[in-house]
C-alpha cells in the first residue's frame, strides 16, 4: 500500500525495511561476471541460474 508524500511510516515498517537491506546478499564484480558468463554459455536455463 501506497503513501501519500509526507505521510510517517510505522516504527514496524522501518524495522522491517532494515532487516531486508541487510540481509541481501552482496555479489562481487568477480561474482556477477561469473554469473553472467556461466548464462551466455547456455548450459543452465536463466532459472537455475537465479535459483543458485
């Protein structure tokens, strides 16, 4: 659900955004050049690929 501009978010929701932020998974340069060329290979569908 959408806010109108200057409206305040609930402490819940901030907590929650938080916890999101920090727990995304950081990928190295190395990492998604690996990635990448592991998709223009063509040996894995772009699903697997996702799911590793």
């Amino acid at each position: 659900m959408r806010q109108k501009p200057g409206t305040k978010r609930s402490h819940g929701e901030k907590i929650v955004k938080d916890i999101r932020r920090a727990t995304r998974k950081q990928y190295s340069p190395e990492e998604k050049i690996r990635i990448v060329l592991d998709g223009l290979k063509g040996e894995d569908s772009i699903a697997e690929l996702c799911r590793r």
